[in-house]
C-alpha cells in the first residue's frame, strides 16, 4: 500500500480564540502640507512649552479641537 501523509491522521490544533492577539492596531498616514512659516514657528513653540509629546501629536490635538467647535 502506498504511504503518504496524507495517508496518515495529522492532528493539528487551530486556535479560533477571537482575543489571539490585542495588539493595538495604528493606522497613520504620513501627509507633507505647504505650512505657512508662522504656522510652523507657531507648531514649533509649542512642541518646545511640552503642549504634546510630539508636533503630530500637537497638530491633532488642535484639529481635534477645532473639530469639537465646528462639528
């Protein structure tokens, strides 16, 4: 008789847990905008006063903001 895995019984345990992994998932998108010099300078000193931990981070904090008044 021919004899081939395929032949034989292979147990092969899948794990189906829906929390495998929780890693955080984090999409971002790294954008290049034309900022006007005082936008810059502005986004700089702030960074420099600890406003955010970084300037992405300062920039979307401040459109989160303008998105809560506007929105």
């Amino acid at each position: 008789m021919y004899d081939s895995v395929y032949s034989r019984a292979i147990h092969v345990l899948i794990d189906t847990q829906d929390d495998v992994c929780k890693a955080p998932i984090v999409l971002k998108t790294k954008r290049t905008y034309n900022l006007s010099r005082r936008t810059i300078e502005t986004v700089q000193a702030l960074a420099e006063r600890n406003v955010a931990p970084t300037q992405d981070a300062l920039v979307e904090l401040a459109v989160d903001e303008l998105a809560r008044h506007v929105l």
